[in-house]
C-alpha cells in the first residue's frame, strides 16, 4: 500500500518542506502578544495554562525549549509552531492526493492554506491555533483514507487512529468538537452499511477516543506539585477540573466573560468578507467547483458533502457563540484566528475543484498535457500572489515590540516593587519576561483578575514571597464576606512595597479611594499612601523621559498588539500632564494656577518633540492653553493663550471630527476666536 501512495507522500513532504523552508526565516524570536507570553511562561514552568488547560500544547513546547536550548524560550515555542503550521498543510496536501490523486490539486490545498494571511500570520508565533490545525488536517487525511481504504482491516486501522486523533485533538482547542460531531455519524454510518460494525468495535474505538485524552492527566498532576510559579486553576478535585476543562470562568462555550452579543448575520458577514480578501474569490470559485464536480463523482460525493457539512456546522455554531464586538479591530483580530479550521475546509475543497475541473477537462477535450500544465501555473500563481502579498504582513523575524514594552516597564519600577497587572498585554509580557528570562527577580508580579478567583491564594500566594494576601480572594463587591478581601485591604497590608496598577485597576472596589492616591508611572500607576506628599516638579522630572520609545505613532495594524503596546508607550507620554491638569482642576487657591502652569509646559514639550501625535494630544493642550488663561497666570501672553487654545482644537477637529463633542469644540473655538478679536482690538485702541 505504501508503494502505490508512495508519489503522495513525495509530494506531501515536498509541500512541508517549502512551506518549512517558507515559514522558519519569519518566525518572531521574541514574545508574542495575546496569550502567548502565557502559554510559554506555562511551559517554562510546567504549570496549567488558561482553561481548558492546552496539555499536548504546553508540552510540547517545554519540549522545544529542551531540544533548543540556544534559542530563548520564545523563540523556541514559536518556531515549533512554524513546524507544526507546515506539518498541517502537509496533511491538507495528503488529503487531496488522497481523492483525487497527486498533482497541482493537492499543492493548492496544502500551499493555500500555508500563505493565507491567517495561517501563515498564527505559525509564527506561540499559539495554540497551530497546533489545532494540524489536527483538523490529520483528520481531514483520515477521513479521506478510510473513504479510500480498500479493505475491512485498512479501515479498522484508519478509525481507530482517527477515533485517538480525535480525543487528542480536543487535548488542545475545543472547537474542533464541531467536527469530530460530523465525522462520527458518518463514519459510523459507513461501517453500518459495510456491515463492518460492532458492539466490540464500538467499545474499542471507544477506548481509543478516551486514550486521547490522556494528556489531560497532567493538569491535576501539575496541580497537585504546585511547584510551578505561574499556573491556572486548581484542577487537584473533580469539580475543579471539569470547572477549568468546561472553561467555566470564561463562560463554557464562549469566547469570553462579556454579554457582549454580535448578530449571526455580521458575523457570518465578517468570514465571508475574510475568505473574499484573505483567500480570493478564484479559490471560493474553485472551492465551490469542488463541491459541485465531486457531487457528480460517485467516489468523492460522501466526502465533499461532509466537508461542506463540518464547515457550515462550524461556521454557523461558532458565529453564534462568538460574543465579541468585531467593530474594534483589536478583538476582530481575536475572533477571525477561530476562522482557521474553517478555511482548511475550504482550501481542501479548492483543491477538489482544481483536480476534477483538470480532470474533467481531460475527458471532454483531451490534451491532458495542457490542461495539466494550466492547472500547475494557475496554482503556482496563486500561491505566488498570495504569498507575495501576505510575506511583508507576516514576517514577523524582526518583531519585538511586545518584548521592548515589557523591558521597558520593568526597568521602570523601583526595586522590590509589587506589580498588580490586568490584562494580557503587560499580564503575559511581564510574566515571561519574569518567570522565563528571569528579568527583575526582585519584584512581585500579581494578576488582578486571577486574583478575584478563590484558588489563586491558595495555589499560587507561595510563590510570591513578601507579598500578603488579607483573605482566600478579592472580591471588589462583596468584600466584606468571608475570606475575601479588598483592594484597600491589600494594599494597607503591603505598605512595605511600592505598589503600582498596569495597565490601571479593575472596576467595581472603590475601597482604596478614601486611604491610597493614585500617580501616574508612564503605562502603569504608583499606588501610595494618600497621606504622602505629592511633589508636582519632582514627579514631572521623574516621569519625563521614563521610557526609551522610538516606535512612530500609528506604525502597526490596529488589530495587532503591537498596535496596542505602541498606544500605550505614546500615551504615556502625557499621562503625568494630564493628572497635573486634573490635580488643578480639583485644586482651590494659588496652587491651582502653577499646576495648570507646568501641565501646559509639559504638554507643550510633548507635542514640540514630536510632528505625529495621537489626536487627543491636541485637545488636551488646547484645553491646558484656555483653564492657564482663565486661572489668571500673568506668566503668558493671553493672546499667546488664546491662539494656541485656537490652533489645538481646530488640529484636534481636522484628525478627529467624528468626537461626539465636536459642535462643543465647535462652539469653544468660536468663543475663543471672538474673544481674541476683542483682546487684540482693545490693545489697537490703548494709546
């Protein structure tokens, strides 16, 4: 058997190894953004990653870092997903060879799916996407070889393989249930009409069905050690694992924990729209030629149909279930990576349609040759475009922008500080930074979000030396319950560290309010006594040049993070103008003229530094211009005042004029405009 296929695994490994040799030149060397920084900081210390957990993924990359240990911990775990990505479109190449035989068919499939945008983009960096789709390839090539096995034997074999496959694949993304649910019955299906089922056979495919998960054992054993640094959940009781399995805290078949609801129609839109520009119409074309030829072909019917099944059931169920607003970039980003597992499908069937429209066309008008030929050049030229195009979007070789911000924040704290993150960006940056690299030893890093969970103490609280915890959790609105704590709470039992929020603190506990202040630390904030003395020149000294930030303003797709880190680093520029603007708005008496004084300084240095700037830079300006006039500070010129006021707020209108305050601004600027005709024309008039 392996002799007859012997031309499809040729071609199959030549597909790898130019993908490979396409793939491993792009890979960041550096952290990720998004759950990167996490899922490796989880390898480096052999903890649990975030629900439900990533086993096969975590393991494998602790294993990349011990077979690469010249690389850093990032760079091995990327380049092991650049591996696993090529090895995906291998098996999409197998599945077509598979059906249809080798040829150009079989290329498209697999060479498609490497130099699509999404695909190519996710083999570079530390994800778990790459690794689920290899197993949707695996079982796309086993459900082509068990629709072509010519005997009883070679199909036991295929679906007991198909049935561990299937049990390890839901290992790692659990979306890939969404297929398993379609191939089941229809395998099941065929061995019924074959008469080749049984009750001992059920019970055996079983078997290999639960083997698959085997690897799940390792959370409770990780768990249970409790020797790892960073680590999610406590899976050491039943209820606890199938609380991180079910993905319970997130919201079990959910994206997140937000209601936020999108309607199935916007966002069967929103992959429509992304197969259209990301894998082009010729291949929908083809893909759809692929359905349509194969219906006719008695030998390929059953299987084109369950692609075109597994991929409407996934589409419509996933469009359902995804809950987050796809109107901001940075979160559409998060949603189309799911849209992955569906394009195999639809690169598979592009591959059908391009190996029976060659065939057919053979039959009808002969030339084989020549249609032959077509086929490889439309193919090749296909794959050239798309590559081409996408190559500069996803080289990521030299991206580390990520790793710059994380640096960055971490050179800023003062020694020994304690670190309250929230969110992923600084949260899983800092993390590896920390745990993997062992960057500033010395200071304390403390999630707020794990730390509203009532495991997160009990787990992990040892591994944070120094730091105490006044209860089992936080709970910012029932704090006043049993073992649990709050913010104010925490800090005052954690006075004897400085204490700083990144990127700012969760909503919902105002208790710190009333005993802590708040001062602005570049992206982060300095948590401090509120009896301490704020000393407005000496924090704008110290915050005035706190990172070394070269990146331009708006230099990264917006729905990257770098796009997000680059944000924050610029507006943090500005940050301490903007607490002196609003101390001043708050303060009474003659500190308030000098505090609006040096916030109109600092923002004027800001923006003279710099000739693109985020937009609301102009605003802030334009307003510190116009409360320093009304403050009767004699230090500037009115009309000075008054035509910078003027100048900021038009600039801010020209780069932003969707403000839902415009026809405020609007109406300032013309108040401003008359009342420096009446300055300068009272000065006109004064002999």
């Amino acid at each position: 058997m392996f002799a007859e296929q012997r031309g499809d695994w040729i071609l199959a490994g030549t597909t790898v190894a130019f993908v490979t040799a396409v793939y491993v030149p792009c890979v960041q060397r550096t952290v990720p953004g998004g759950d990167s920084g996490e899922l490796i900081t989880t390898a480096c210390e052999l903890g649990v990653a975030h629900p439900p957990g990533y086993p096969v993924f975590t393991l494998l990359a602790r294993l990349s870092m011990y077979l690469l240990p010249s690389l850093s911990p990032a760079h091995s775990v990327n380049l092991m997903c650049s591996l696993l990505g090529a090895a995906a479109c291998g098996c999409l190449t197998l599945t077509v060879c598979r059906l249809t035989g080798p040829g150009p068919g079989a290329v498209l499939a697999g060479g498609l799916f490497a130099v699509s945008r999404l695909s190519w983009q996710w083999s570079m960096v530390a994800e778990v996407f790459t690794l689920n789709n290899l197993f949707v390839g695996l079982l796309l090539f086993l459900t082509a070889s068990f629709h072509c096995a010519e005997n009883s034997r070679q199909r036991r074999k295929i679906t007991h393989w198909g049935a561990f496959c299937c049990g390890l694949g839901l290992c790692n993304q659990h979306t890939l249930v969404l297929y398993v649910l379609v191939i089941i019955p229809w395998v099941l299906s065929r061995l019924y009409a074959l008469k080749e089922l049984s009750f001992l056979g059920l019970v055996s495919l079983g078997f290999c069905f639960i083997a698959g998960f085997l690897p799940y054992i390792y959370l409770p054993i990780s768990s249970y050690l409790s020797t790892a640094r960073w680590s999610w959940g406590d899976q050491t009781t039943l209820s606890g694992l199938l609380t991180h399995l079910l993905r319970a805290e997130y919201g079990t078949f959910s994206l997140a924990k937000a209601e936020t609801s999108m309607s199935l129609n916007r966002m069967l839109q929103a992959q429509l729209d992304h197969c259209l520009a990301d894998l082009s119409p010729p291949v929908l074309v083809l893909a759809g030629i692929g359905l349509l030829l194969s219906s006719w072909d008695r030998t390929c019917r059953s299987v084109s149909w369950l692609l075109t099944a597994m991929l409407l059931v996934y589409s419509l169920f996933f469009a359902w279930r995804a809950n987050l607003d796809i109107s901001r970039p940075l979160l559409l980003g998060v949603v189309e990576r799911f849209w992955l597992q569906s394009d195999a499908a639809v690169c598979v069937l592009a591959g059908l349609g391009l190996s029976h429209a060659h065939s057919k066309l053979e039959r009808w008008h002969g030339h084989g040759g020549l249609w032959k030929t077509t086929s490889w050049v439309l193919t090749l030229a296909l794959l050239g475009q798309m590559g081409h195009t996408n190559h500069r979007e996803c080289d990521q070789s030299g991206n580390n922008v990520v790793e710059r911000f994380g640096r960055e924040l971490l050179a800023s704290f003062p020694k020994d500080s304690l670190i309250l993150t929230r969110g992923d960006l600084p949260g899983n940056s800092l993390r590896y930074l920390h745990y993997c690299q062992d960057i500033r030893p010395d200071i304390r890093l403390v999630d707020q979000e794990m730390m509203t969970y009532s495991w997160y103490v009990a787990k992990l609280g040892e591994h944070l030396p120094g730091v105490h915890f006044p209860g089992r959790w936080w709970d910012p609105v029932h704090h006043e319950e049993k073992d649990t704590f709050s913010l104010e709470q925490f800090l005052s039992h954690n006075t004897h560290r400085d204490v700083f929020a990144c990127i700012g603190l969760t909503d919902g506990d105002p208790s710190w309010e009333g005993s802590f202040s708040r001062w602005p630390l570049g992206v982060c904030d300095y948590l401090v006594p509120a009896q301490r003395q704020f000393s407005p020149e000496q924090w704008a000294e110290r915050t005035r040049s706190i990172y070394n930030w070269s990146e331009p303003h708006n230099s990264f797709d917006p729905a990257s993070w770098e796009r997000v880190a680059n944000e924050e680093m610029w507006q943090a520029r500005m940050k301490t103008a903007f607490f002196l603007f609003d101390l001043a708005e708050r303060t009474q008496g003659e500190g308030k003229a000098h505090l609006f004084e040096l916030s109109y300084t600092l923002y004027t240095e800001i923006i003279g530094a710099h000739s693109v700037y985020p937009p609301n830079w102009d605003k802030n300006l334009a307003l510190a211009c116009e409360r320093l006039l009304r403050s009767g500070h004699w230090g500037y010129s009115p009309d000075h005042l008054l035509t910078c006021s003027i100048q900021h707020f038009t600039l801010y209108l020209e780069k932003d004029p969707t403000d839902p305050q415009a026809a405020a601004i609007r109406s300032a600027v013309s108040h401003l405009l008359k009342e420096r005709d009446r300055l300068r024309q009272s000065r006109k008039q004064t002999p």
